[in-house]
C-alpha cells in the first residue's frame, strides 16, 4: 500500500524523502511491527 506525504510536509519535517522513509522503518522496527530483514527493504 503506497503512502504519500506531500513535498511541503516532507520540506517542514526537514525531511528528504530517503531520509522520511528510513524514519518510518525505523520507527516500525522499533515498535515490533517489522523484523530487520523487512525494515532494510
């Protein structure tokens, strides 16, 4: 399921979109909601 924050959202965050993507699974992981293997892809 694809998820979209908008190029303002990211710029207000001070977020590249890499930098978004690797904060969520990061998060996820964290939380148990992901395995290393999942939160690297």
């Amino acid at each position: 399921m694809p998820v979209t924050f908008s190029d303002e959202l990211l710029a207000e965050a001070g977020l590249s979109e890499r930098e978004a993507k690797l904060e969520i699974a990061c998060r996820l992981y964290d939380a148990g909601k992901l395995t290393m293997p999942q939160a690297t892809r």
